[in-house]
C-alpha cells in the first residue's frame, strides 16, 4: 500500500510545480503517518526540499544583499557619529549622589539577654528606656473642653 502518490519528481532544478507536488506530498504522509509508505518517493521529496534550499542560498544575495550592505553601513555611520559626539556634563545639582550608609546615623546597640521565661519575654525590650517606641516622650495633654473656649459654663450642657 503507498501512501504517496507514485509520480516521480526530476530533481535537477525545482520548479513551481515541483514545489507544489512536493508540499502536497509531503502533507500527505503527515496525514498517514502509520501506513507504510513508499521510500522511493520520500528520497525524492527529500531531494526535491534540499535543491530548493540550496536555490534559495544561491538566490539570497541577488534578492536580498542590500540588506546586508545596508547593515554594515549604518553601523559604521553610527560608530562615527559616537565618536564625533562630544561628552555632555551634568550640572552639579542634577548629578546622582551615592547614597549614604546607613551605618552612618543609624547606631545599633547589643540588645539586652533574652528572658528565661516566656511571662518575662512580652515587653522584654520595650523596659529598656532606648528602645522605647516613643522616643520623643509621652503627649501630655490636659483635660480641655471646647465650653472653657466658647465662655460657657460646664453645667450648661447637662
């Protein structure tokens, strides 16, 4: 049983329809891959695919050479035109600084000996007057009403 078709295929130069035959060959026995198939025509399909390949190398730098010429002109333009270039120079306030360490103003002291028991670890750091959260005291505040502020009496809300 074939699964390709029994036409032969000249292999010296690969035409128009010689590539038609060949694609439609070959998806042919994409189609049927399990049933056993004629090698003769898949040696000529082969071939038929590697003479259009080696056509198509031969063919690329009458079509398609300009792209390469171009290339290498553009970049020898833009290495020229890098060099011509002079360096620009920031101004003092617009340039980046490094950043400072933070070991500079951030000092860091021992912590104080891990608790023994766990009661004695809830606020273990915070007894220790520098590692209070509130390191710029408590806000104390008087008791105030806005009545003292507007002349009213206490009682005249009551």
């Amino acid at each position: 049983m074939q699964c390709c078709r029994g036409d032969r295929i000249n292999t010296s130069q690969p035409t128009r329809v010689q590539r038609e035959t060949a694609s439609r060959l070959y998806m042919a026995t994409e189609k049927t891959r399990d049933k056993p198939c004629n090698f003769v025509d898949q040696d000529q399909i082969w071939r038929v695919h590697v003479n259009i390949e080696l056509e198509s190398a031969k063919a690329w730098p009458s079509k398609w050479g300009f792209l390469k010429e171009s290339y290498s002109e553009v970049l020898t333009e833009g290495n020229r035109v890098r060099e011509d270039m002079e360096k620009l120079e920031l101004q003092q306030h617009l340039r980046t600084h490094l950043p400072t360490p933070p070991e500079t103003y951030i000092k860091v002291t021992p912590s104080p000996p891990v608790p023994q028991t766990t009661q004695a670890f809830i606020g273990w750091r915070s007894a220790v007057p520098e590692m209070q959260l509130d390191q710029f005291g408590q806000v104390n505040r008087g008791k105030k009403s806005f009545l003292k502020e507007l002349g009213w009496s206490i009682d005249s809300c009551r």
